[in-house]
C-alpha cells in the first residue's frame, strides 16, 4: 500500500525507479493484465488500486485493454484500466475510453478470481 502525505497520485515513475522490482510489481501470468481500478465519489478520486488481474467482461470475454466505467449512482462511479506491460519495464495501468458501461459484477469477479488463485 502506497499513500501520500498530502491526497495527491504517488510519483509511481519514481517508485519503480529507486524500490526492489518484487517490493512494487506484481508477476504477470498468463491471461493477466495490469489493471488501475479508480474510485471516484462527487468527481474527486476516493481511492486508485493498481493490480495484476484477470479481468472478463460480462458478454465480451477477456479484457487486454481499454477503460471501462461503472456508474453507481449520480454522485459515485468506478473505472477500471487494463493493458499489458513489457516484461521489465514499468507497470502501464493506462488505457483508452472504451464504451462500456454499468459494470458492477467486474468486481465480484475480480473479488472471486483473486480468491480462486
């Protein structure tokens, strides 16, 4: 767990940079992704959780990569992150909007797979 001082976003370029690989990454394994799970409530972010996850989509199968958002109620939405990493380099935790929406069983899923594993 990584927290600030002051609320802000932890400098994650920096911390890969000058920790132990083991102390800051999780092992990719097949079929997994780096995932950047965002909680917000009344547009300011409660929380951000970077993981390696398998992450599968209602309908769809796999996600590799891409955004997609689940909206709670008016004042409370998450958006979930995912793509692939190059072995070595920093965790990306990064991905582009996709059009997906009301996704809550991501997280039962993804509560589910971490204890199957």
């Amino acid at each position: 767990m990584l927290i600030t001082n002051d609320g802000t976003t932890p400098n994650f370029r920096e911390v890969w940079e000058n920790f132990e690989r083991q102390q800051v990454s999780c092992r990719m394994t097949t079929g997994s992704v780096c995932a950047k799970w965002t909680s917000y409530y009344e547009n300011a972010v409660e929380y951000t959780m970077h993981t390696c996850s398998r992450i599968t989509v209602l309908g769809e199968g796999a996600m590799s990569s891409g955004c997609v958002t689940s909206i709670t109620n008016n004042s409370r939405w998450t958006e979930l992150c995912a793509c692939k990493s190059d072995p070595g380099s920093p965790p990306c935790n990064t991905g582009n909007q996709t059009p997906v929406t009301i996704l809550g069983l991501f997280f039962i899923i993804f509560i589910l797979l971490k204890f199957l594993m």
